[in-house]
C-alpha cells in the first residue's frame, strides 16, 4: 500500500483539474491518474448517502455493544466480590504471620504458602477487572460515531479540507483506490471506504450488499488516499 500524492511533474493543477498519482514511481498497482475533483464529488455523494447505507449495521453494533456491556457489567460484579473476599484473607492471614497465632496444625510455612497464592489470585483478578475498565472506556465510541454519521453528509458539505480530515479519522475510516481496468479507467466501482469499526469495506457508488464481494478485506487504523 502507497500513499496516493498531487502530480507534481506536470504540475500540482492541470487545465483539467488536480490529479492524484502512485508515490511509487515503480508502482506496479495501476491505480491511474486520480482526478481530485472527480474524487470530491464521489465522496461527497458518499457520505450523503451513508446514514442510509449503513445504519441497520449500526443499530446492530450498538445493540450487541449494550448485551456485552450488561454481561461485561455481571461480571465486574462478580470480580469485585471476589478481590473483597480475597483482601480480607490477605489481612487475616497478614496478622496471624505478624502475632504468630495460627489455627491449629497450621505452622509458619503454611501461612506463608497461602498468603503467596491469596496475592497471586489477587493480582489476577484485579488485572481482569482493569481490563474490563478500559474496554468499558470505549463504549462510547459507537454511539459517537452513530451520531456523527446520522449528520455526516450536512457536516460534509460545510467543511473544508481540514475538518474533512478530522471526520474520516472520527470515523475511523481510510480511502483506497483499487487498480484500474483499462487506459483512462473512472473511479467507478474502484473507491473504497474502509474502517476500523466491523462495518465491512464500502465501495463508493455501490449498495453495502454489494461491497463485500467487490472490495477487499482490511482494517485501517489512519484515514488515508491509497492505491
């Protein structure tokens, strides 16, 4: 994968428009001379028609990410009970190595042996439960990005370059080209929209149904032109 760049041998406008080309002066893709423009418009069209497009697998995300979240929640509960139950065996067996005061036929070593597997499984839970904290963090991110996609195609049409950037990386998305067909090709059927969420690649200009047999697999972690 290669970063797509202005042309700049015959000049970054020609009387035609901008174009886009390979980095790779070796590039063996194909990707063609991209017409900036033609590219804009395609995106545009895009992102105006992807609340519709996509909101089934949305509305699906966000419910799955609510029944993880109940169970995930279940068993936080469960983890807490179990590191309260543990820290106060730590303490018993803690005070009964400091008074030297055991329960009959249990010796130095013994107490020894138990605090050492009560700190181990401590340990172990705590780092369950931390985990689960962090995943719970994230929550948030597809009601976020559920919510910036119901207003995409108004935010689209506002925003320069810039702010278009800072969308496709809200979004988590990244932009590829595939390889042309012919000499001249258009970029029908051949942009690509990829993101790190599990929607699937979506090809500009063709129903989702359809994207998953016309684009490859992959997910992108920075939105980017690639050939």
């Amino acid at each position: 994968r290669r970063s797509l760049v202005y042309d700049k041998k015959t000049g970054a406008v020609k009387t035609t428009g901008r174009y886009l080309k390979c980095s790779n002066a070796a590039c063996t893709r194909r990707p063609g001379s991209v017409k900036v423009e033609d590219l804009e418009a395609r995106l545009a069209e895009f992102m105006n028609e992807l609340p519709i497009r996509i909101r089934p697998q949305l509305d699906a995300a966000l419910r799955e990410r609510n029944e993880t979240l109940a169970t995930r929640g279940e068993h936080r509960r469960k983890l807490d009970r179990e590191i309260k139950k543990l820290n106060d065996q730590r303490a018993t067996v803690a005070l009964s190595l400091q008074t030297h005061d055991f329960e009959k036929g249990v010796t130095a070593a013994d107490a020894q042996a138990a605090l050492a597997m009560v700190r181990e499984n401590l340990e172990k839970y705590e780092a369950e439960r931390d985990a689960i904290e962090v995943s719970d963090e994230r929550a948030p991110q597809i009601e976020e990005l559920r919510s910036i996609i119901m207003d995409v195609g108004r935010l689209w049409g506002v925003a320069d370059n810039q702010r278009r950037v800072e969308i496709l990386e809200a979004l988590g998305f990244e932009i590829y080209i595939l390889p042309s067909r012919k000499r001249n090709d258009d970029l029908e059927g051949r942009v690509v929209v990829r993101t790190s969420f599990d929607l699937g690649d979506l090809v500009v200009g063709l129903p989702t149904e359809d994207a998953a047999r016309n684009a490859k697999s992959g997910l992108p972690k920075k939105p980017r032109f690639r050939d």
